[in-house]
C-alpha cells in the first residue's frame, strides 16, 4: 500500500522532543503485518525535510523494516499541483495531520478524489464543512474517520463498559479537566495557534469520547473562556475554556446528564507530563475517577527533573524477545484505521460496516457541531445557553 501523509509537525514526526512521532512510526510499525511500501510526506514547511527523512531513517532502522519514506512541501506550488499529484502517483490512503483550519480544504480534495482519509482530531472546525464531507464522502463510497485515539485506551474502554454494564446506575455528571503546557501554543503551534482554541484542539476528545462512551448526545450547552496571559505573548487565543452541558436523547428527558469541561492550555513547562487529563463519571450507585496523567509510573533524571510517564500512549517498549516495538492507543488507533483500509481494499469490510463501529464522519460530527458551538459562543463573548 502506499500512503500519504498531510503535515509533517510534531504528531507525526516527533520533532525536537523526540526522535519518532506517532504517526510516522504507526505507519512503519504497521508494515510488520501489513503490505505497506512506500510513505509520501507533504508539509508546508520545507524546513521540515531534514528532520523528517531522519525520524524515518531511524524508525525504519530501529524496527528493522525498510518502508521508502520521501518528503515534498506545498509551498509556491500552483492549486491544482496536489490533485494531479494523488492521481498519478494513486496512493492507497491519506492521513491529514494538517493544522485544523486546512482540513476542510484538503479533506475536500483527497476524498473528492476518492482517497480513504484518517483526519487528525477534530475533523473539521466547523460543522457545515464537516456535513458537507458528509455527502462528499458518501456520493464518492469513500471512507472518512477521525483519529481519536482515546477510544482505544483501555482505562476509557473500561469506564465505556461499566456504563453499558449500569455498574454506576443512572448518570447523573461527568467532570473533564484537561490542560496542556504553555510551550504548545506559545512554541510548537505559534504559527497557528490563534486560528483555533483549546476547546477545538483538545476538548473535542472528550466530547467524541462521551458519545462514544454513552451513546447520548448533547442537548444544551454554556460557554465562559478567559484571556490573559497568551494575549501577552502576541497570541489572541483563550488561555482557558469552561463549558457546561446538558447530554441525553432528544425524545427522553429523564435520562438526561450534565458535563463540565475545564480546559486550559498555559500549564507551567515544569509541569510532570506535556498534558494533564482526569475524567469522572458519577451516577446514582457509584462513580469512577480516571487520573490519565498519573499512570503510575514516574521517573527522576538529572537532565529531565521529575516526569509522569504514560507508558500506554505511544512507547517504544522491548517485547519479551527483545525486539523494539511501538506500543499504545495511539498506534492502535492508527492500526486499525490501516488495517480497515487493507480490508476494504480486499473486500473483507464495507464502508458502510466501518461507519458503524469507528469514529467515522456521522459519528464525529456530534463533536464537531459541539466545538462549533463553542467557537462561536467564545467569539460572540456571550454565556447565553445554546440549544442543539
């Protein structure tokens, strides 16, 4: 199979913090059990070539695999040079780690073209171009999913089956707290960061994964969002973003649940870990509490200081062997999205099969008709409820 990747930022090649991103190495691990030969990279930065060859190089030599990865940027190319581009080289599919604000244009061109696409999260900012991937993704039977990879984390997988279990009795609340440090708006995505907000980033995760966890949709929603320090930085974006909700079937109100998001993303860069997430769920017989960041496991160097390690992300760990492979629910995530294609390819699943149980476009335009909202609430610098 050959692949396509739009972006070549810090998910997909680790950039300066690391040799190997998630992507790049998803892709290379997956092409132990999978025919994969051949990786085409495309950035708007031709500053990436270097760094990028390299993660690949040491990926690929690190796995023992020998996958063709080579690089190309947009920069000055004329419009119409990355459609001729996927129709003469034929590429298998796509994934679009591309900044959010471009993954509506691009997501238009590779499915237009009937190129199966795995969007980085959210899948589109907002939600009249994700319904308008919708029915392009459809009139063209190609296959859209969304890359929420928290779906495939076995702490989320077990709060999903104590729910379905009613070990918790009736939902009454979910309680979010999720925070990132200040070095990824103010350094990693300064180019950027301001054309998209904390909610829209990373908030969006837990708005899929509640669906995802419940099956039930948000109704009504509030929004509060603070600015103070990034404004001083030259960043006109929300340091912090608070959202109520109001979740449950449409046609039944008895069995309604609230949500409160409190989302920052000006953590101190001294912080134990890049991102610090708990999530609750509290009903009528019980409740669980989910600590993301503290997985038990920390370590102390003399050049890292203090560390939170989440071994069950993304981690290249030695198997019982001793042979080095990438570990998580990042790359289960992105396996599987592989693994989907190479099925539909050889006529093992249907699309229609795949939008039934991935996080496809139905599935994911809840979250993206819900960061939609919120956008607009914080633009419009009012709390007023909003009705879905």
């Amino acid at each position: 199979m050959k692949v396509l990747i739009l972006g070549s930022g810090m998910y997909v090649t680790g950039k300066d913090h690391s040799k190997t991103g998630t992507i790049l190495s998803s892709i290379l691990q997956s092409s132990k059990s999978l025919p994969i030969s051949e990786v085409k990279i495309i950035s708007y930065s031709q500053s990436s070539k270097d760094h990028t060859l390299s993660s690949a190089a040491y990926t690929n030599d690190l796995l023992g695999t020998n996958v063709s990865v080579s690089f190309d940027w947009l920069q000055d190319k004329e419009s119409n040079w990355l459609e001729n581009f996927i129709n003469v080289e034929k590429f298998d599919f796509c994934i679009n780690s591309l900044p959010d604000h471009l993954h509506f244009e691009f997501g238009k061109l590779t499915l237009e073209n009937q190129l199966p696409t795995l969007m980085v999260k959210p899948l589109t900012p907002t939600y009249k171009e994700g319904l308008e991937l919708q029915n392009i993704a459809n009139s063209n039977d190609t296959y859209c999913a969304v890359e929420f990879h928290k779906r495939w984390d076995e702490s989320n997988l077990y709060l999903k089956n104590s729910i379905e279990q009613s070990r918790l009795g009736e939902l009454l609340y979910f309680d979010v707290n999720y925070s990132q440090r200040i070095v990824i708006p103010s350094v990693q995505f300064k180019n950027w960061a301001a054309k998209t907000n904390i909610f829209q980033y990373l908030g969006v995760h837990y708005v899929d994964l509640i669906h995802f966890m419940t099956g039930k949709t948000p109704k009504k929603l509030s929004v509060y969002g603070t600015k103070k320090k990034l404004v001083t930085l030259g960043i006109d974006t929300w340091d912090s973003v608070h959202v109520s909700s109001i979740w449950g079937n449409k046609e039944n109100d008895t069995q309604d649940f609230y949500v409160h998001f409190n989302l920052n993303w000006i953590d101190s860069n001294n912080t134990t870990a890049m991102s610090d997430q708990r999530i609750s769920a509290i009903g009528t017989e019980g409740r669980i509490d989910c600590d993301q960041k503290n997985r038990g496991v920390q370590e102390v160097t003399s050049d890292g200081g203090a560390q939170s390690i989440n071994p069950y992300f993304s981690s290249w760990i030695a198997g019982a062997d001793g042979t080095q492979h990438l570990n998580g629910y990042g790359f289960k995530s992105i396996y599987a999205f592989v693994s989907d294609i190479h099925d539909l390819l050889n006529n093992k699943t249907t699309v229609e099969y795949l939008n039934k149980i991935r996080p496809g476009i139905e599935s994911s335009l809840v979250s993206t008709q819900f960061i939609d909202l919120v956008t607009q609430q914080l633009t419009n610098n009012t709390t007023t409820q909003i009705t879905l």
